[in-house]
C-alpha cells in the first residue's frame, strides 16, 4: 500500500479503501502537500480493478477546516494559479474514480473542505458537521472546484447565496439543501458510512461502475444522447461474468458471488 505524508490510505475488506486527511493538529487544512498526496492517491487506485468504493474523511474533529491560509498569504499570482491547478486536478482526479467515491463528513468542511466533499458521488454528514465556502470573506474565491461544483449539487440559486454570503451551514441545512445524503450520529458515524459503503461494494462491481459511468456522463448530455449511453452501458454489461453469475443467483436464490469479469 502506498504511502503518504498527510494522508492515510488503508483497504477494508470488501473492496473499500478508506482515505484519511490526517493533519489534526491543523485541523486537516489543505496545503500544496495535503493537495499533492490526494491526487497521488487517487492517481494509485484508479486502475485498480479491485476497488468497489472509496471512503474520504478527516482525522480529528475537521474534515478539512479549508485551506492553509498561512501557506497562501504570500504567495505570488503565478504560485496561487499553480495551487488552484494542482487543487483543481486533484480533485478531478478524486471525483473521475469509476467507483463510487463517498465523503464521510465528520466535522468542519469549510473552503477546500467542502470542495473536497464535493468530489464524492454520495456525501454524509455527521450531527456535528459544519460546511460552507466562506472564501469571499478574505478577498478571493472558491479556488479547488467550488463554484462549480456546487451549483450542479444543489442548484445554482442556492450555490450562489452560500458563495456569496460565505456563511457556515449545519448538517440539518446540508440535509435540507440536497447537499448531504444522510445526517448520521457523530458516535460510530465512520463505521455507520463504511456500513453503507459495504451495502455497495456487495453489488455486482462491474454494474456500479457502468452505472456511475453512465450517470457522470449522462448529466452533460441531452437525454437522447445520455440514453444511449445508458444502452451502450447495459448492453456491454452482457457478456461478462458478473451478469450471468447475478441472474443465475437470482434464479436459484441465492447469494451471487461475483468476480469483476
């Protein structure tokens, strides 16, 4: 397993790697290293065929606070164009993983904090979680995806009023905004995810990664051509392994086991 200076990389069993900001002591705040290891981790799990889902957290009672204003503060335009980058590609590269990506938010998302929560396909919030983009209140903007991303989670009218206002929300207006899944008590709140990311990694591997395949895709498309993708994805499901191993265990009740071929 590799291994990071800011970050954990652990695999569960069943196919679920569990990926941790692990900066406590600064409340798990991005800085250029924190960003360079996330996209090195992403970059190492994905072509691994073995993967069913990723978990991302923080350790400690942030998820991440933002980023690391005091490694920003002096920076020139041409090293904060080079930071937004380096943000903005990893994130990419968090968010184009073919499996589900699952943010675990367990306290503070704020900034870059919520940037990166915004890179998972399903977020869930702990009862003491407190998200927003409060960038505008020192004199610069969302810089790692925010101000477009958000708008696409919960609409633009909504996006633009947290933008604007930099104001912090709780897990019960994340909830009511479409931002969060699910609130979940802070007691056992990971292993309450990682539960749920089993529920996942339980299902044909193949079928979930076609389905967040056509599903990314699709959203950028007119439903016409989003529909084909939808055909192309079904259909090229039908020759493998895992489609007739599901049916057949369908059929004869009982539990399939599947093998990602």
């Amino acid at each position: 397993m590799t291994t990071f200076e800011t970050l954990k990389l652990e695999r569960l069993d069943g196919g679920i790697a569990l990926l941790t900001v692990n900066r406590p002591d600064k409340l798990n705040a991005l800085n250029a290293q924190v960003l360079s290891d996330l996209l090195n981790a992403a970059l190492s799990l994905k072509d691994d065929a073995s993967l069913r889902a990723l978990i991302l957290t923080g350790e400690g009672r942030a998820f991440v606070a933002g980023a690391d204003i005091a490694a920003m503060v002096d920076m020139s335009e041409e090293a904060s164009y080079e930071f937004s980058s380096l943000g903005h590609r990893a994130m990419s590269e968090l968010s184009n993983l073919p499996v589900p990506v699952i943010a675990a938010v367990n306290g503070f998302a704020l900034g870059g904090g919520l940037e990166l929560a915004l890179t998972a396909d399903l977020i869930y919030v702990s009862e003491k979680a407190k998200l927003g983009l409060p960038e505008v209140g020192l004199g610069i903007i969302p810089g790692f995806g925010g101000t477009q991303r958000l708008g696409r989670r919960i609409g633009w009218q909504r996006a633009k009023e947290l933008v604007f206002t930099g104001r912090t929300i709780s897990a019960d207006d994340a909830l009511a905004y479409g931002l969060a899944l699910d609130k979940l008590p802070l007691e056992g709140f990971l292993d309450a995810v990682i539960e749920l990311a089993r529920s996942i990694a339980s299902r044909g591997p193949l079928a979930i990664r076609a389905a967040k395949q056509a599903m990314v895709q699709g959203a950028e498309l007119p439903i016409d051509d989003a529909n084909q993708k939808e055909v192309e994805a079904f259909s090229g499901l039908w020759n493998s392994h895992d489609r007739a191993e599901g049916m057949r265990a369908f059929i004869e009740k009982r539990t399939p086991t599947y093998e990602g071929r």
